[in-house]
C-alpha cells in the first residue's frame, strides 16, 4: 500500500544566514552544469552512437550509466539546491511504502534564483520529451535492440518529472484532481467571454 506525505522540512544550507544576492543570478554553477549534463550528453551519446561507434553494447552501457548519474544527480542534488524540492520512498516497520514529497517553506524562497530555477524546469521537462519521441523512432524504423534503452531513459527522467511535479504541487494534491480543475477554469472562463460577446 502506498502513501504520500508532503513536508516541509528544512534543507541543507536552508538555514544559513547568507546576503541576499540577486535573484537572477546563479549561485550552484556546478548543480547546474551537471543537471544538463548527464542529460544531454545520455540523448548525444544516443544520437551520434552509430556514428562514432558500431558496437551497440558499448553504446547502451554508455547511455544507461549516463541516465543513472543523471537521476541520481537531479533527484539527490540539483533538486534540492536549484529549487529547494526533493521527493523519496520510504519502507517503515510494518513494510508499509511511503512516499515524500518536499519543499522549502514559503519564507524561505529567497534561497532559490529565477535562473537556476528555469535551468531546472526546462531540463526537467523538454529532456523526457525526447525520450518519448527516441521510443516512436525506435518502433517506427524497427530498430527494436534501442527499445529497452530509450524506454529506461523515458522512464528514469519520467519518474523525476513526476516526483518534482508532486513536489511543486503538493504532495497530498491529487495531480489528476489539478488538471480537472485547471481545465474546468479554462472551460468557464472561455464560456464566460462568450456570453459576455461584443
């Protein structure tokens, strides 16, 4: 049976007394570069594998390794001091699975920049899609040997989307729920325009 929780919990480096430094800036260049990294270079290593190297085993080895550095670099590290977000499982005594999803308490957003914070949404987000589209070119051009590879990769940036999305949103929100609601705004508000016509 699985749970979810939403905490707010305090972060490393949450807690310290730092000036205020612009919000734009970036304060993690490191955090950010690997964030880009892994994930970048696992969809190039994909793309120019034939090219450089005929050997498919190499190349899958190569891409899987990068894809697991980069889930556990976005999930431990870059997500914790990029957005002030971070999501696990837990087991407790009674083998009862938890899952939690926390952020930064809402006085303490100053911590996070605009830009590191675009940094990690936009990686977060348009790296999946090309894992999506790698899966359709896999399957359309018969290239099956690619198929388990392209799905880890979907799925290892998937289930990061997935947890930091539950974590911007709240933990206990039923994602579902949220999309119902935003569409059923969306529906109202375009009903509302047309009956208040010209």
């Amino acid at each position: 049976m699985l749970r979810q929780e939403s905490q707010d919990a305090p972060l490393f480096g949450e807690d310290d007394d730092h000036t205020k430094l612009k919000k734009s800036k970036i304060r993690h260049p490191m955090a950010s570069f690997f964030h880009l990294f892994f994930r970048t270079s696992a969809i190039l290593v994909y793309l120019l594998c034939d090219i450089f190297s005929s050997r498919f085993i190499v190349c899958m080895v190569t891409i899987i390794l990068l894809l697991s550095c980069d889930f556990w670099t976005v999930k431990n590290v870059s997500g914790r001091l990029l957005v002030g977000l971070r999501w696990w499982n837990k087991v407790d005594e009674d083998g009862k699975s938890h899952w939690v999803f926390e952020s930064r308490k809402t006085h303490s957003l100053n911590m996070t920049s605009s830009a590191e914070s675009r940094i990690f949404w936009l990686g977060l987000i348009v790296c999946p899609i090309f894992w999506i589209i790698f899966v359709f070119s896999s399957i359309l051009s018969f290239k099956i040997k690619w198929l388990a590879v392209v799905i880890m990769g979907l799925v290892l940036q998937w289930a990061n989307l997935y947890g930091y999305v539950r974590c911007k949103v709240g933990g206990k929100s039923n994602l579902s729920s949220i999309a119902k609601n935003y569409l059923g705004v969306q529906i109202f508000k375009q009903a509302m325009k047309k009956t208040e016509g010209p």
